[in-house]
C-alpha cells in the first residue's frame, strides 16, 4: 500500500504520505486553469492518540507566486487517530500555472492537549506537456 504514496515525511511518529494526480477534466490551459487532485494518508504509529485541529498550507506556482492556506481540520473533519490508526482523505488545488508545488503542516493535539507540527512533505504539480 505505501507503493500508492509517491511523497512521505515523518515527525514525531506521525507520518504523512501524498500521492497526486492531474485532472484534464477540471482543467482548461486555454483559460489558465489546471487542477490536480492529491489524496493524502496520515498514519499514526505513535503509543498515544491524538487529533488533527489545523492545517497550513504552502502553494507555489510556476511563476514563483506563494499563497498560504490556513484552516481548521481536513475536508470539514477533525479527525483523531488512536496508535497504529491511519486516516485519508483527498481535495484538490487549481493553479493558473500548468506547473507548481505544495508543502505544508498540520497540527495535532496530543491527550495532554500539547501541540505537534507534522510537516506535510514538499510535492509537485506538473500537468502533463500538451500537443499544439
């Protein structure tokens, strides 16, 4: 199964891994729109349980334009892993650049309700070369 998960990062025992693909059917180059769809598992193999509250995200576009994304949760869930417990879920990112990247962090609170960044490994968007 983590053959699927092209991207990982580990922290703290908690390990995200990020597959991504391009739509062709949600994009329109001739419009300045691409859109891909990533589908991101989060694994905890740590001895506690703890609880997905936010996320941050870094978009980068072929031109070099950043944009942060900030927010509660993942797809309108908070979700809590207990030890040895995974979680998935896919969303997706439009870009006005056929080429870009995301990276990010999510952050958990432990039982104790300490928090924990887990970094979201770096991964491209590439939208396949197109025939004129």
């Amino acid at each position: 199964m983590k053959n699927l998960f092209d991207h990982a990062a580990t922290t703290e025992d908690i390990t995200v891994r990020v597959t991504v693909n391009f739509l062709p059917e949600q994009s329109d180059p001739a419009a300045g729109k691409w859109f891909w769809i990533y589908h991101i598992r989060i694994e905890n193999a740590s001895r506690e349980r703890v609880q997905l509250m936010t996320r941050h995200w870094r978009i980068t576009d072929a031109q070099g334009l950043v944009r942060h994304v900030d927010g509660e949760g993942v797809v309108g869930e908070q979700p809590v892993l207990t030890p040895g417990r995974s979680h998935d879920y896919v969303s997706g990112c439009p870009l006005t650049t056929p080429f870009g990247s995301m990276e990010g962090f999510y952050t958990f609170h432990r039982e104790d309700s300490s928090p924990i960044e887990v970094r979201i490994p770096f991964f491209p968007l590439a939208a396949p070369a197109t025939a004129h």
